[in-house]
C-alpha cells in the first residue's frame, strides 16, 4: 500500500511544480503532465494486479496525536482507483495545446496544481476507512475541483457556475457530516466497521441522509443543478474528469454506504432504482432539448448516472431478494458503465473543447461542416457518441448489456420487484433510444451539413497532443466493444469481495461474452470489406460533385438545413409537464408581414422549483433581517451574550 502513497505523493509534487516553473510556461506543462501523469502510472502499476489477484489491505497513521488516518483497501476500492489513475495522464496531455495562453501563466499554474489535489483526493477518498479520513478527503476533492471550475473567474457567468457548485457540493457535505453523526451517535467510534451494528430502524435514515449528500457530486435528480453550470464554465479537460470520474465518488460514496450499513430493507434498493429511472430519462431529455454542447454533455452525465443507479438498484435488489444472479450482474454492469462512461464521457468533452477552441462556439446550432475541417475531432466524437449511446460494436454495449441481464434475471420476483424489474427495463431501451436521438443531433448539426457561421468554416484540427489523446480515447472505446472479456472480468473482479454475490459463477455468461465479441469482429471485418470493394469499384471511375437534393430550391443557403430546435421538439414535448417548454412565436398580424420569430426555451423543471420555492423565499427572509446589521458594537456583544445563555439553558 506504501507505493500508492507514492504515487500520490508524486501527483502533488507534479501540481507544486506548476506553481515553481510557471515563469516558464512551456517547460512548466512539459514538467507537470509527466509528473503527474508518472505518478498515476505508478498507482496504475500497483491496483490493476491486486485487483486482478484479489488482495486487500490496510494502514493507519496518526494526525496530530489526535485522529487516526485509517486507509483501506479492497476489491471496490481497487476497481475506482482505475479511472483515477487512467484518466488524468490523458486529459493533461491533452491540456497541453488547450491551455496555450501565455498571458495567462500563473493561472494555468494554479490550475495544474488544484487538478493534482484533486486526482489525489479522489484517490484517498476511496481508500479511506473511517468518517474522519474520508471527510477530509472529501472536503479537498470539493473545494479542489471549485478552484477548477472558476479558471475564467472574470466572467460573471462562470463566477456564478462556481459558486452553485460550492453550494451543492458544502450541502452535500453537511447532509454526510449528519449521517456520520448518526452512525457515531449509535456506535460511538468513527471505524467504517462499526456502521454494520448500528439498530436496524436507523440504517433507512441514515443511508437516505448519505444518498442525498453523495448524490448531489453525483449528480441525481433533483440536485444535478450545478452540473449544466459548472461543465461549461470549466475548462474542457477538467470538464472530462469531473464528469468522466469525479461525479463517480458519489456513486462509490452510494454504495460504499450500503455495503457498509448492510441493510436487510429492500427499500433501499427500490429507492435507488427509482431514483436511477427518473435521472436518466429526464437527464437524456434535458440533454436532448439543448444546444450547448457542454451543457448537453452535462445533462448526458446526469442520464448516465442514472443508468449506473438503475443498475446498482437491481444488483440491491437481487440481494434482498437472494436473487444471487440479479445481484451479481447488477452491480458488475454498473461498475462496468462506470468504466466505460469514464472514458467516452471525458472523450465527448475533449472533442467539445476541440470544437470551441477552433471554432469558438458551443452553440450547435452556430456550428456545421466541421468534419470536413476538423476530421480526428470528429470521428473521435462520432466514436464516443456511438459508445453513448449504447450501440454495438462500442463500450458502452456491454455495460448496459450486463445491467438488461441482471434486470431480466429479476423477471421471476413478485409484485413490486416484478413491476420495479420490467420499469427498469423499459427505461434502459427509452433512455438508450433518447440518447441516440441525443448524439444524432448534436453530430449532424455539428460535424455534417454546411458551416452556418464563417467561424466554423474557418476552423482548423486541434494541436497534435489534443488530437492523439482524442484518438487513444476513440480506439479505446472500440476496443472494448471488439474485446470485451477482459474488461468484463475486471468488472467481475470489482465486485468479488461482496458477500452476497462472491460465490456466484460467472463462467456460463463468459460464454456469451465471447460470442458478443465474435459477432462484433465479424460485423467490423464486414465493413471493412465492404469500404475496399468499393473502393476499388471506384478506383478508375472519375468521381462528379454537386449539391445535395435541394427539395425544389435552386438556391439552397445553410439556414434551411435542421436546427436543433426543429430536431428535438416533438420528442421532448412527449415528457411535458416534466421538462416545461416556453415558446414565443410573433405571429403573422398583417397582410404583408414584416419580419416573423418563433423561439423555444426548454426550463429545467429543478432549477425553476428550487428558484420559486427556496431560493426567493430565503432571499426575501434574509432581506427582512437586514436591520440586524445596525453597525453597533454593543449591541453585537449583546448578540453573543443571549447566545451563550440560551445554549447554556439548553445543558
């Protein structure tokens, strides 16, 4: 375990480098991504064989002659520290050429610093082994990743977007300081081991109060508010690993409690199904109503939270049940989604960056052409985009193909897990189905068509670091599609070391792995085929261009190609009341009308509700009780005495 701590210690010594070498930019990137990215291979190096092998451990430290750091190490905490450790060198290469502002040195320093603190904290956050060490951790993920979000702090918006997620991410802090408190109060001792003997009736509240402190970093609904803020005010590659790993510490947080609690309710786990269902399809038909590029990408975050949810609700559920099969398989599917979604989420935002810093838009619908200009950027995009969508032969298949086989394993429960089970069902097939809808848009709109701005007609591929990394990401994405055993085993491996599934027999399902990557090599060898032969068909014919079939216009122009508007509308007007849709149209008043508009806003139904019922409410009480600052000393003294009396009273 000491060379874990190695690794960390190598991480925060490649961000202290940003600080010292900031002067001279170029060789301060070059120091600080080899660094740090040494670091996490050291970390690499050590997790993926005791995963595979199925080694624990523990240490403990004093701090301060106080408190004792406890750290600890098992099979789920292993499998985490993967995409903590694989992640981050990718995205520092790929910074290399998209932080290239001279002028803005020290901060891009400082930025390379506070990404260190948090690659680290991530790491001791799944490592830690009691409440203290863990809220410690917890504490310097949060306000690490805050200082990430503010790097343009001189827009107001993005000043705004930090301060939201600061609130999220403290009150969720203080929901887990309040569970924590529960446990201590129950067992008297901040050991993780003493969660498991704590009375029964109290463990339902308890984990409610840690499902809503760990979801609002996740990012369930209703407290996914932040990610849509925060993802586009951050720079690219620290939006790929808040979204592609730092939201995942809420799902580790999630389940870390419930394997600890040990709960014998079966509510617990029809909460998280429930809670899943309801995140993912109004997540993936947020996404589907925007046209920011980030903003969408962030509400697709909150959709695959929801399937990882869905997928951790029916691996609970199959354990309540003694459903060994449901179980097993629901959990190996979420943590495999987990993986997966860590890698082609962090490639959609590098591709997003990619596009704004060429194109100097996240509008969609301000974009078009780009393939054509930008071609490494977007196949790797239309790569991810597939792997999203959960279309074979790409990662994100199997993954969800795992959580449909632990749900249909479900199918022999009883009423309410029967009717839970076929729910969950059908929201994997709409969410998939919206989320294909999703990424058709965003790359016909983008990357195909016309350029509908002389920006986007004048962008160019990205640097040769962001452009590798993006390529890597891509071919990473297909590989696990084609080979998907090995990845299926180390998902197997994450789970090995619960109790309720750590007897189930896999082998038979191993099976159909194999004919899955089988059929998938054989649909790739078809294409390819099919591509030369008619390449060579072509070869000695000479090849005409003209414009596309204009519908009868002889003078088509790029406003008459889809909006993404136009694209979307009828699908998410299907969910309404759930996703409010304004319109203003202008209307057509005279004979001969003047110029017509029609505009459509989708409002996030969260935000409005948290606007109208908390947020004005408090505002308007707060303002109320401005005379309490009158300026006068003794009467602030006079403040502190009548504290200090009543909560004597109170002892």
């Amino acid at each position: 375990m000491d060379t874990l701590f190695v690794s960390i210690a190598v991480i925060l010594a490649g961000g202290a480098a940003g600080l010292l070498f900031y002067r001279q930019f170029t060789l301060m990137k070059l120091v600080t991504i080899i660094t740090t990215s040494a670091g996490c291979g050291i970390g690499l190096y050590f997790v993926l064989p005791k995963l595979l092998q199925g080694t624990t451990a523990t240490v403990s430290y004093n701090w301060m002659h106080t408190l004792t750091l406890f750290f600890q190490l098992d099979s789920v905490s292993l499998f985490f520290l993967m995409p903590i450790f694989l992640i981050p060198p990718l995205t520092l290469v790929y910074s290399f050429h998209y932080l290239e502002n001279r002028e803005k040195r020290l901060r891009t320093g400082v930025n390379y610093f506070f990404f260190s603190i948090l690659i680290a904290s991530m790491a001791m956050v799944v490592m830690s082994a009691n409440m203290i060490t863990f809220l410690l951790a917890w504490e310097l993920m949060s306000i690490s990743s805050f200082f990430l979000v503010m790097y343009d702090y001189e827009s107001s918006e993005n000043r705004k977007a930090g301060y939201l997620y600061f609130i999220f991410a403290q009150g969720g802090a203080m929901l887990l300081f309040a569970a924590f408190a529960l446990v201590h109060s129950h067992s008297g001792s901040f050991d993780f081991n003493s969660f498991a003997a704590i009375p029964e009736q109290a463990k339902l509240l308890i984990f409610i109060l840690a499902f809503l402190g760990f979801g609002s970093k996740a990012g369930i609904f209703p407290l996914h508010i932040w990610l849509p803020k925060a993802h586009p005010a951050a720079p690219s590659h620290v939006s790929a690993i808040m979204s592609g790993v730092m939201i995942k510490m809420g799902i580790y947080g999630i389940f870390r409690m419930y394997l600890l609690l040990d709960p014998a309710t079966p509510v617990i786990g029809q909460i998280v199904l429930v809670t899943g269902m309801v995140t993912g399809i109004l997540g993936v038909v947020y996404a589907l109503a925007k046209q920011d590029i980030k903003q969408l990408l962030a509400y697709s975050s909150v959709e695959n939270i929801g399937i990882i949810l869905i997928g951790l609700g029916i691996g609970m559920m199959g354990v309540s049940g003694q459903n060994q099969a449901m179980a097993f398989f629901g959990f190996a599917g979420a943590f495999l989604h987990v993986f997966n979604h860590s890698i082609f989420k962090s490639l959609l935002f590098m591709g997003a960056g990619s596009v704004l810093h060429k194109a100097k838009s996240k509008n969609i619908e301000e974009l078009g052409g780009l393939m054509k200009r930008m071609p490494v950027t977007g196949r790797s995009f239309l790569v991810g985009s597939v792997a999203i969508s959960g279309l074979p032969p790409f990662s994100g298949f199997i993954g969800e193909f795992l959580i449909y086989y632990g749900a249909f394993q479900g199918l022999t429960g009883e009423k309410l897990p029967f009717i839970l089970t076929v729910l969950a069902i059908i929201s994997l097939a709409v969410i998939g189905g919206m989320a294909s809808a999703c990424f058709t848009k965003v790359v016909g709109l983008a990357f195909l068509g016309e350029p509908r701005t002389e920006q986007a007609d004048n962008a160019s591929e990205s640097g040769i670091a962001m452009g590798a990394v993006m390529s890597i990401m891509a071919l990473s994405c297909l590989l696990i599609g084609v080979l998907p055993e090995p990845f299926v085993r180390l998902a197997f491996s994450g789970i090995q070391d619960i109790t309720a599934v750590s007897s189930f027999n896999s082998d038979s399902f191993l099976l159909i792995v194999r004919h899955l990557s089988k059929t998938a090599m054989l649909f790739i060898a078809i294409f390819i085929a099919v591509s030369l032969f008619r390449k060579i068909l072509y070869l000695k014919k000479e090849i005409g261009s003209g414009s596309t079939w204009g519908c009868g216009f002889t003078q088509p122009t790029v406003r008459m190609q889809y909006t993404g508007t136009s694209y979307a509308y009828e699908m998410v007007e299907f969910f309404k009341p759930f996703v409010p849709i304004k319109n203003a149209y202008t209307g057509v008043k005279k004979i001969f009308p003047g110029k017509t508009t029609w505009q459509s806003e989708v409002t996030d139904i969260a935000e409005t509700g948290y606007q109208r019922y908390l947020t004005t409410p408090l505002l308007s009480f707060i303002t109320k009780l401005k005379w309490i600052q009158h300026g006068h000393i003794q009467l602030y003294i006079g403040y502190i005495i009548v504290a200090i009396i009543v909560l004597l009273l109170f002892l």
